[in-house]
C-alpha cells in the first residue's frame, strides 16, 4: 500500500499544512469538512503537493523533514510555498 506525503493550502488565509496519509483522497475530505481539529477553522483546503513512499516510515520522515526549517525552504525554493 502507497503512503502519501501531502501539502495543502488554505484559500480562506494562504497557510500551508504538511501531513502523509494512505488514501490521500480520504484525507483531503476529512480536512475540508472539519474532521481535523487542526485544519478546521482555515478551510476549505487545496492540495498543492504530494509525494509517494512505500513505506510508512519513509512518509513519517518526509513529513518530518518538510515541518522542519530546512524542508520549508527546499519547499519554498521549489515554488510550492
């Protein structure tokens, strides 16, 4: 089972949120009906970024490495943020 590595965007403020997830198109509907008690208040949300792994684990590490400053840039310089 692939494991996604997502970036979204909030149309209501412009703030980002970073997280992973096996059923992308699951998550991207939880977070735009007010599932996820951290994304709810900036809804609705647009996936601007994705990422596929193979492995959990290598998701987890990806999503940890795009909340750091280091992957805020690589985001950045990417035009994606």
């Amino acid at each position: 089972m692939p494991y996604f590595v997502y970036v979204l965007k909030s149309e209501s403020d412009g703030s980002s949120y970073v997280g992973h997830t096996s059923n992308l198109d699951k998550r991207l509907f939880e977070h735009n009906n007010g599932k996820s008690l951290s994304t709810r208040k900036k809804r609705p949300w647009r996936l601007i970024y994705q990422e596929e792994f193979l492995t959990r684990s290598e998701a987890i590490l990806r999503e940890h490495h795009f909340k750091s400053i280091q992957g805020r840039l690589e985001l950045k310089a990417k035009g994606i943020l």
